[in-house]
C-alpha cells in the first residue's frame, strides 16, 4: 500500500510539473509574439533561462534513467 501511495504521489507531481512546464512555455511563447521581450529584456533573460535550465535539466533526467532501465 505504501509503494502505491508513493508512485501515485510521483506521478501527480510529475504531472504537474509537466503542465507548469508547458504554461510556462506557452506565457513565454505568447509573450515573444506580442514583443513583450523588445520593451523588458530582464524578463526575457530570466523566462528564456529559466526555460532553457529547465529542459536542459528534464532531458539530462530522463536520459540518465531511461539509460538504467535498458
């Protein structure tokens, strides 16, 4: 029972995780288009890291896992 509850907690944050992610990409997305990004570069600095950090950090995660389960 207690491994079940863990996987299910998992896979929620994992999920919403993955839904903050793609928010914040669609924001970022929505943002370049209107040219939000020409008026206030401190923000697009820290959205675009902070998007860049994140996918970089994602794909090193699942290559690194999906790897161990070959």
């Amino acid at each position: 029972m207690h491994k079940t509850f863990l996987l299910f907690i998992i896979i929620i944050g994992a999920s919403v995780a993955f839904f903050g992610y793609c928010a914040v990409l669609i924001d970022w997305i929505r943002d370049y288009s209107s040219g939000v990004y020409r008026h206030d570069y401190l923000e697009a600095v820290l959205e675009s890291g902070a998007l860049v950090l994140y996918t970089y950090f994602g794909i090193k995660f699942f290559n690194r896992h999906v790897s161990s389960l070959r």
